[in-house]
C-alpha cells in the first residue's frame, strides 16, 4: 500500500471537494430562491474562466484586476440573464424553466467554441511558484489560494444569509414566496441576485480549475459532476451541498486509488460518485440534510 499517494490523492480530493462544495451552493442558491434546477451551472464556470483569460491575454493586466473585472461582467451575465431569458418564464411550469437551462447549456458551449475555439488554451503565469508542499504532499499553488478563497465564501454565504437584509430576504421567499411578497419584498430582485451570486461564485471555480488545466469546454462538464454531490447532501440545503461536495470530491480520488492499485479497472474516479449517489438516494431520497416534502391528499 502506497500510503504517501493516498494521502496525497486524498489532499487532492480535499481541496477539488471545496470546489465542488462552492459550486454545490450555486446550485442550492438559484433552486431556494426560485425552484429550478441550473443545468447550466457548469457553463457559468466556463464562460468566467473564457472571460478572465481574455482579459489577461487581450489586454494584460494583472490577474487580480482582471479577475475582480471578471466577477464584475458576470454579475451583471447573471442579472442579466434573469432578467431577459428566465424572468418571462415565471409561473410557468417548473419543466419548462428547467429545458430552458439546458437549452441555454448548449447555447453557451456552442457559443464559447465559436468565439475561443475548441482547444484548451493555458492562463498566463500567474504565481512564481507552481507548487508548494504541505506535510511533504504537493499542493498546486492555485489550488491551495482556491482552498482559502472557498472557505472564505462559504463563511461569506453564512454570515449573508444569517445577518444581512437581503440574505434574509432571499431566506424568506425561499421559505414561501407569497408570504414574502406580502411583506413587501421584491421577488424578482432575489431572483435577479440568487443568478449574479450563482454567476459570480461559479466563475471562481472556474478560474482556479483554468488555471491549472487550461481552458477549454471541458470545464463545463465541472456542473455535471457537482450535480450527484448536490443531491447528495439535498437540493435545498447549503451545508448539504457543502458536505456533500467534499463527499465526493474524497471519494473520486479515493477510488482513483483503489483502482490505480488493485482493481484496474480503468475510469473509477468518474463514475464512484455516481454509484454512491444511487445507493444513498435508495436509503435517503431526499439526500442527507434535504427537507422532507410531505403531501396530503
């Protein structure tokens, strides 16, 4: 047994699990506010990290300025995008919001592809040193960043939604819209700024995953593999979502390792986490903190 590859697969699975966790309460956020599964949360990544390269490359400033003018574009995406696309679609069926998102996912991808092609492009240099070592395990140095800048956020989305007016307006019409909107607060501002945190947070992920790949359409696909950690911890809870992304992202590389060393199988980092989504969903549906839906008839 190679202990010093688990641990560091299992660091490794730490710090992408944050990730996961970050992007998890993206999820959680738009789904509270206004009942509808983002399909598209992966293209937010995507886009961020296209937007964040091209301000570094095109115009060469500092990482920092660009990646603060980045945050800045993709709020005003998310308003945006709210306002135009998903705002009309409000009291129709839950269904149709949810084929709009995944028209919008291919939408984004197709657009991106024409307007960056198709190939993995790398970020300029941003750190002087690439790696750094913790314990004697190796640490990408935008991952170790991308660690503090996760935990910061998820203190940031504690603190927003527990003492601030607009966290608990967004607490509150997630709660019962109507009874919000009897209370004079503007449901279509929280749903305006449920997308602009969405945009904003997930382009964070999708700079620190850029930064140490490239960019390319694969980073899209980060959505679809935050999505079982999502029902795993419950569509509605943000500690689950949290928790749950740490889930997986411990258990990619821990199964990355069983099968590396003895099973040989090949491609069990990929598939595990969707293997123990369906056994917890069969003892659990609702995942681990997700609210129980009783129906009387």
């Amino acid at each position: 047994m190679d202990l010093s590859l688990l641990g560091q697969l299992l660091l490794n699975g730490l710090i992408v699990g944050t990730l996961y966790g970050v992007v998890g309460m993206c999820f959680v956020l738009i789904y509270k506010a206004s009942q509808v599964v983002n399909f598209a949360q992966g293209e937010f990544l995507l886009i961020g990290a296209w937007i964040c390269w091209f301000f570094l490359t095109k115009y060469q400033v500092p990482f920092f300025v660009g990646f603060l003018l980045t945050l800045a574009f993709m709020a005003a995406f998310g308003v945006l995008l709210q306002v135009v696309v998903l705002r009309p679609l409000i009291g129709e069926p839950i269904i149709s919001v949810i084929m709009v998102t995944i028209g919008l996912s291919i939408v984004f991808q197709a657009s991106m592809k024409w307007a960056f092609g198709v190939f993995a492009q790398p970020f300029p240099q941003v750190f002087d040193t690439q790696s750094f070592s913790i314990f004697g395990l190796q640490v990408k140095t935008a991952y170790g960043l991308s660690l503090a800048v996760s935990v910061l956020i998820m203190a940031g989305f504690a603190y927003f939604f527990k003492y601030t007016r607009y966290g608990l307006a967004m607490r509150a019409t997630a709660y019962n819209q109507q009874a919000a909107q009897s209370l004079g607060i503007s449901i279509k501002q929280v749903f305006a700024m449920a997308w602009a945190i969405s945009a904003m947070v997930s382009t964070v992920a999708g700079v620190v995953v850029g930064l140490v790949n490239g960019v390319s359409s694969a980073l899209s696909a980060f959505g679809i593999k935050v999505f079982p950690a999502v029902i795993l911890g419950g569509l509605d809870s943000v500690v689950g979502a949290v928790l749950g992304g740490l889930i997986v992202g411990l258990l990619e590389n821990f199964a990355h390792y069983i099968d590396s060393q003895y099973l040989h199988w090949g491609n069990m980092y990929e598939v595990a986490p969707f293997y123990v989504l369906i056994l917890i969903l069969m003892i659990k549906p609702y995942g681990l903190f997700g609210t129980r839906d009783i129906e009387r008839v």
